[in-house]
C-alpha cells in the first residue's frame, strides 16, 4: 500500500456508515487512526507516517514483540 500510496490516495473510498467518499488517509483515520496512534504514540503525522514507522518497527521486532510477549 505504502508503494502505490500517490495513486491510491483519491476520494474514491465510499465509508458504509456515513455515505461519504473519502481518500485513502482519511479513511484509514477514520477506521484507524487510534490503533495508529497507539503503535506511534507522541508525534503528530499523517496516517502514511504512522505506517511507515509501523512497517519500520514490524521489520525489525522480534517474535516475542509481534505476540506481545516482550515491551517495544
């Protein structure tokens, strides 16, 4: 997702409780944005920041920290 991002990022996203088309980020806020904050808590960023850093942290944990064994 985070390769196509540009092209993807347009308001073609139809929300099935509200009727508004939203775009990628928006909709990703919307349905996430606090599970996003809660892996990347402090610093505000868009909903593509915190999945870079998400995709970044993920790469490197070890099995313990994917199963919530271990702390970050």
């Amino acid at each position: 997702m985070l390769r196509h991002w540009d092209s993807l990022q347009v308001p073609r996203y139809l929300h099935k409780k509200l009727g508004v088309a939203y775009t990628l980020e928006e909709l990703l806020e919307e349905s996430y944005g606090e599970t996003l904050e809660a892996w990347c808590p402090g610093a505000a960023r868009s909903v593509r920041g915190h999945l870079e850093v998400v995709v970044e942290r993920m790469a490197r944990a070890t099995r313990a920290e994917c199963i919530g064994l271990s702390s970050a």
